[in-house]
C-alpha cells in the first residue's frame, strides 16, 4: 500500500510517499506562509503524481492556517483517489523524530503564536504523558519539562532552565509519519487547535 504523508502545521511544508519498503519520493520546504500555492504543485511532482492508497495529514496543533490547507487537499484526493484518509497529531511526528535521535522520554515545544509555544510530553515509547497545550515561557518554567527537548521552540525553552538540556531544533517532517504507531491515527479529521482561535466569529463579533 502506497501512503501519501501531508505535513501543513508549521512553516514547513512537506509531503512524502512511501511504501512498505520505506519512502519512496519526499519533499520539504521551509515557507513561512503560502502553503496554499505550494503544496499541489509539491504533490503533483511526486511519482505517479502522488496518488496513494491512503493518505494521513496532520491534524496540529499548529498554524490554523497550514492544518487547514493540509486537510482540505487530504480530503479532496481522498474523494479523486477513493483513499483513506487519517489524521495524525503534529507533536507526536516531532516526538518520534526526536526519539529517532535521542533516547527518551521527551518534551516537545513548537511556535504556539502569541508569545506561546504548543508544549507536550512524551514517554520513551513515543506515547504521550500529558494532552497538548498552549503555554506562556513562565508556564513552561513551572511545567515538567524533560531532559531532551525538540521542536522549534526548543532552544528558548531550554534556556528557562539552569541545568543543561538536550535541544533538538525540529520542524514537522512528513517522511518521519511512518515512525508513528497505529494508535496515533484517526478518522476523526477534526482539527487540533491547542487554543482558541485568533478571529471572531462573526455573529458573536455583531453581538458585541
């Protein structure tokens, strides 16, 4: 079975086909933002335009941008391709790439918006300790943090503290998607925001 990995929730975009032998094509872009222009014509270029047998995308938290862009073009060659599609939550593709380099367990810190970072823990199986959240610099001091940090928040988070820390300076990576447990995806293709959403909906804004 081909799998095509959809990466949107950060500034990088990346995507990677694989199969049972392992990836087959990848490609990784740090964007910023145009994520939108971008990731067609990345899938496109893949072989056999990327067309797979199922398709797993990353459902954050992140840029509610990105995660948004990722899970429409899922869902839409979804639909074309007749694939299955399953979410995956970001945090954990970074815990398992950083466990891919670093024996565990692991905090994941990763750009929250805000002046926040998404902060997370991980076991040394990959699993996770604690639910995914948003946090200040000063909550993250007061949190467990652990030894090994990674994301890309993982250098400022480690300087909160005076002993030293392991920091891998990580962005999400579709090609790291086939480290992830069975256990890790779903069907539920709802979005993992982290926080509230920056904009006001707008009845609520025309009642205020």
């Amino acid at each position: 079975m081909r799998v095509l990995a959809i990466e949107t929730a950060s500034e990088a975009c990346s995507i990677a086909l694989s199969d049972a032998e392992g990836v087959i094509a990848r490609d990784h872009r740090v964007l910023g933002r145009g994520h939108a222009e971008q990731l067609v014509p990345m899938i496109a270029a893949l072989p056999d335009k990327g067309r797979a047998e199922r398709i797993i995308v990353s459902l954050g938290p992140g840029s509610f941008t990105g995660v948004r862009v990722g899970l429409a073009a899922a869902r839409a060659l979804g639909v074309a391709w007749k694939a299955e599609v399953l979410g995956y939550p970001t945090l954990s593709l970074v815990a398992h790439a950083a466990l891919h380099r670093e024996t565990g367990p692991v905090s994941v810190c990763m750009n929250g918006g805000h002046g926040e970072w998404f902060f997370q823990n991980f076991a040394a199986d990959g699993c996770p300790q604690d639910a995914a959240r948003s946090l200040t610099p000063e909550q993250t001091r007061a949190a467990d943090v652990h030894r090994v940090i990674a994301g890309n928040r993982a250098s400022e988070c480690a300087a909160l503290f005076a002993d030293d820390r392991t920091v891998l300076e990580l962005l999400p990576d579709a090609r790291d998607a086939h480290r992830l447990g069975p256990d890790r995806f779903t069907r539920d293709l709802r979005p993992i925001y982290g926080r509230a959403p920056d904009a006001t909906p707008q009845k609520a804004a025309a009642a205020s």
